[in-house]
C-alpha cells in the first residue's frame, strides 16, 4: 500500500471514518513510521479519535484532539497545534474530517498548507447502509459539498459499507455495484475496502485491497445498525 504523507479522510456522517483513520495510523505506526494523528471533527460528538487514546499512545502515535474532546461541551474547539501536522514534514500525518460540509469547513484553514506541498491523499470514506448516501448519485452530492466546503478534492475512495454488529460477507459484496458505481462517476480509485478483521480472509477471497479494522470503542451508542436496511436499494 503506498502512502502519502498526509492522508485525510472524510466522509456522511456515520460513514465510519473515525474508525479507518485510526487504523490506519495504527497502520503506519506497525510499518515503522512516525505518525501523528490529529482529530478535526469538532461536529460529531459520538465518535471521537480521543476514544482510541490508549491505543495510539501505545503504539507510538501522536494524538492531536480538540479541547474539551470526550465532555460535555458542545463544540469543543480545534488544538492550535494542528498546524504541527502539517507543517512538519518530518512525520506522516493523518486527520479525521468532520461529516459532510459542516464539518470540512474546519479543514480550511489547512488547505493552503497542504495543497502546497502536495503530498496528500485525500479519501471519501463511503458507506451506501447509510441514509442520504444509499445511491452513488447522493454520495457524489456529499462529496462535492465536502470538497466545496473544505476547498480540497478527494484523491481517493474506501469503502465503508457496513451494518454494524450485523455486517457479513454478503453485506460487502452487495455494496460492489455501489461502490463501482461511485467509483465510475466520480473518476476517482477505491483505495481500499474496509472490513472487521475477523472477516477479512473470506472477504479478500472475493474483493481486492481489503484493510482489516479493529473497532473503535464508543464513548456513546449510536442507534441500533439494524434501522439501516441493506436491503434498500441494493440488491
């Protein structure tokens, strides 16, 4: 898997994003890397990176999360040291974008930065059991509200296509025609397809570049996967 020194992902709300970045920084750091991870979602309060503090500080990763992260302030704010991440090309940078365009506006004011040195990829996290993002026609209006919002354009997609506790093989392969579909439309490659790690050999048998993931712990609960059919519009 080739890596870029930056790597932001974003994506609808409840597409699992919090979840991939944090492996992926695991990722990096199991490679021998040096990595920092800095949490911009100052919008959702369910799934915070800081969830996964004790991970990341074992494995050598430097977490950058806004203040009051994990309490009950309502808009916690962003860190002043986040310009580290980007400013210090000394080490690989990972952020975690806020849902849709509310949340890419934050990522703004790093834009300039990262756009100037280059080096990024930039990863629409997908997930079609989500409502508003069923279709590829409704994931391209989100992604083009986040790119609109945020002033940078997605490199890349994951998919992120899950139903929770409930996610198995078929879940996966019912999301390819999406994915694909997405893929076509927005002329961009899939990345990766994110998977829980106890069913990623039977998944690979079947589908290419397949990122396990070990899930985040939940500061809240979200509601039960269950009121996502997958059934809709897919077949």
């Amino acid at each position: 898997m080739e890596h870029k020194r930056l790597t932001l992902f974003a994506g609808h709300y409840g597409s699992g994003k919090t979840n991939i970045a944090v492996n992926y920084a695991l990722r990096l750091a199991r490679e021998g890397r040096k990595v920092c991870i800095a949490d911009l979602d100052i919008v959702n309060p369910y799934f915070r990176t800081k969830d996964s503090a004790k991970e990341l500080e074992a494995a050598g990763v430097d977490l950058i999360s806004p203040r009051f992260a994990n309490s009950n302030v309502d808009l916690p704010a962003l860190p002043a040291e986040a310009y580290r991440l980007v400013e210090d090309r000394s080490s690989y940078g990972v952020m975690d974008i806020g849902g849709d365009d509310r949340g890419a506006y934050a990522l703004g004011r790093y834009a300039p930065y990262i756009a100037k040195e280059n080096n990024f990829r930039m990863v629409y996290v997908a997930n079609c059991y989500r409502a508003l993002t069923r279709t590829a026609q409704e994931a391209m209006e989100v992604m083009r509200e986040i790119e609109d919002a945020c002033g940078l354009r997605f490199t890349d997609i994951v998919n992120n296509s899950h139903l929770g506790d409930f996610t198995d093989v078929q879940t996966l392969l019912d999301a390819q025609g999406f994915i694909a579909e997405l893929s076509a439309l927005s002329g961009l490659p899939v990345f990766f397809t994110s998977v829980r790690a106890d069913l990623e050999q039977a998944v690979a048998a079947h589908i290419p570049n397949v990122f396990p993931l070990q899930l985040q712990e939940k500061y809240f609960d979200l509601p039960d996967q269950r009121l996502y059919n997958r059934t809709s519009n897919h077949p």
